[in-house]
C-alpha cells in the first residue's frame, strides 16, 4: 500500500469520475513543510501561528515571523500556503499576555476577539505577513469569526497596514486572498452573507462541532456528543460550500475530519474544493478519493442532509461507497 501512495505523491488529485480537489496540510512551525512536500501536499491549508508565540516569554518580533512566515512561503513555492492569524484563548493559553480568567475560555476572549482589542498584537502580525507575501502564494485567515463586522474591521486593518507598508516603500504582493475559518455556528448560517466579503471559507470542524452540539472537545464525558457525521454539522458544512460557490469562491476545511476516510466521501459529494489533514493523511485520502465518484455521491446529498442521524448518515454512506 505504501508503494502505491508514494507513486500519487507529486499527483493531483482527481475523483474516480475526473472531479479534481486539493489536498493540503496543516502545519505548525516552518520544520513543518518537508513533511508536507514529502507526503504529497499540494498546498499548506492551515498554519497555526500560536507556535510563533507560545514557549516563550514575550511576543515574537514583526521580524521574527517574517523570517518563518518567508520560510514556509519559499519552501511551497508557488503552492497556496493559508495562514491563520493568531488564535490564542480557549486552550492556547499565553502565560505573558497575563489576560484574566474565565469562566468558559472556550467562549471567551480569544483568537479574533483578542486580536481586534489589542492592535499592538494584531498589526504587527499582518504587517510580517505582507512583507512576507512576495515569497509565495499567500493567503490570509482570520480565526474565530462570529461576526460580518469582526471580519470588516480585522480586513481593514489588514488594508491599513498594507497601504502603510507600500507608503514606506516595502513591496507587498497584491494577490493575497483574504479568509476566514467557519468555526462558530453563526458564520455558518450566514454563510451566504459572508460569502460575498469574503474570498474563501475554511471550515474549523474542530470548534465548529463543539459549539454546535454545545460538547467540549476535551471533555471525554461528553465525547458522544461529539460527532462529526451529525446532520446538524452535514447541513453547516454544506451550507458554507453552497454560499462559497454561489459567489464562486472556494471552501476548504482544515478540522481533523476533513482527513477522516468515513467524512472523506461525504465533503467530496459535497462539493469541498480544498482538504486540509495531517501531512500523513494526504497520500491515503489521495488513494482513497480516486475510487469515488463525486457525481454519485453528490447525488445522494440530499438525501443524507435529510438524515436523522450520525448513524444512519454513516450507515449510507458505507453502502453508498462498497
Ligand atoms: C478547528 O477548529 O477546526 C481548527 C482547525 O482550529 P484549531 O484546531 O486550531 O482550533
Ligand atoms: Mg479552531
């Protein structure tokens, strides 16, 4: 089996019926990208900045995440590398920025919110980010977006920094795409609101399925609650691609169930353009998507969405793909 993932690696990736999507990988630290080009990756869907910033005991330079930023962008070359601002709070904690307790961090001050109060965090970020943009094929994403005005004022700010780094001489590249993570219910309803502000979707099914079904990721209590094949979490997701399309962006998802072989065959009938894993999973899903057929399964989709059940959406699903 191995020998026949390694002969996809430099492949793109088609359906069993000629559909082509991207399959990318989630990274943490510039280290990070020879495992994805080792494994296949065809792009980085998500780069967690938080590493820039946690182990240490102060804030990284602007210049510092240039230098990591320009690393991964270089080492992609011309791929698509998505990187995520910072997303701090919930269970990413930084001991430095001192910020107070709460009750639900999950619910709390953290990752846009943060950003968007503490410009002395955010701008410098952005700035790095657009210094770095001329390396590569970079697009920016925002964590965290419940609202339309948090999208609004977090892209303007972005603008500003842009428009003050050109006026300082510093070239900056005028094709980065500007996204967000669909990680909160909210954004995933109005998708189609935010599909016309925005140039792409990444959908976080991480949070996306704990705030939905109101369960703690890290609480194995209530870890049955926890399911990724829920129609709720179905109808979401396909909500986000519907509204991405209708305004001919794309939508990607860089929550662990987009490198899940039982959710693989659902998000391809689905219509997700870009699936972001774990470098590891890229050469099996690979395989895996080159025997399915994307007519046959987006066929069905309408009749899983109807489902009742995560049982009986997975029960389908297997029948559908023997
Ligand atoms: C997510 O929420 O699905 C996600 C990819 O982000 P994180 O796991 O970093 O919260
Ligand atoms: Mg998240």
């Amino acid at each position: 089996q191995k020998e026949e993932w390694a002969k996809l690696k430099e492949e793109p990736t088609f359906s069993g019926d000629g559909e082509q999507v991207e399959l990318a990988a989630n990274i943490g630290t510039p280290e990070d990208v020879e495992g994805v080009l080792n494994n296949g990756g065809e792009g980085v869907g998500l780069y967690r900045t938080e590493f820039l910033y946690m182990g240490k005991n102060e804030l990284p330079t602007e210049d510092e995440q240039y230098d990591a930023y320009k690393s991964v962008l270089e080492q992609m070359g011309d791929k698509p590398v998505v990187v995520r601002t910072l997303d701090i709070g919930g269970d990413k904690e930084l001991d430095y920025l001192d910020l107070p307790k709460e009750l639900n961090p999950f619910l709390g001050f953290r990752a846009i919110r943060f950003c968007l109060e503490n410009e002395y965090v955010f701008r410098p970020q952005l700035r790095a980010l657009l210094r770095a943009s001329v390396h590569g094929n970079l697009k920016i994403m925002f964590p965290m977006i419940a609202t339309l005005e948090e999208f609004r004022q977090a892209k303007a700010i972005l603008l500003d920094e842009k428009e003050a780094l050109k006026n300082e001489g510093v070239k900056v590249s005028d094709h980065i795409e500007v996204g967000i993570m669909v990680e909160i219910p909210s954004t995933a309803v109005i998708a189609k609101q935010f599909a016309k502000e925005v140039d792409f979707f990444s959908i976080g099914t991480n949070d996306l399925i704990q705030y939905t079904m109101a369960a703690d990721r890290m609480n194995t209590q209530v870890s049955y609650l926890y399911q990724p094949y829920h129609p709720a979490i179905l109808n979401l997701v396909n909500n986000v691609i519907e509204a991405a399309h209708s305004e001919n962006k794309w939508a990607g998802m860089c929550g662990e169930m987009a490198g899940d072989p039982i959710a693989i065959p659902i998000l391809l009938g689905l219509g997700l353009d870009e699936f972001s894993m774990s470098a590891t999973s890229v050469l099996p899903a690979r395989t895996q998507i080159r025997g399915l057929s994307k007519k046959n399964l987006a066929a069905n989709k309408d009749k899983m969405l109807a489902m009742g059940t995560a049982e009986e959406v997975v029960e389908f699903v297997k029948e559908l793909t023997e």
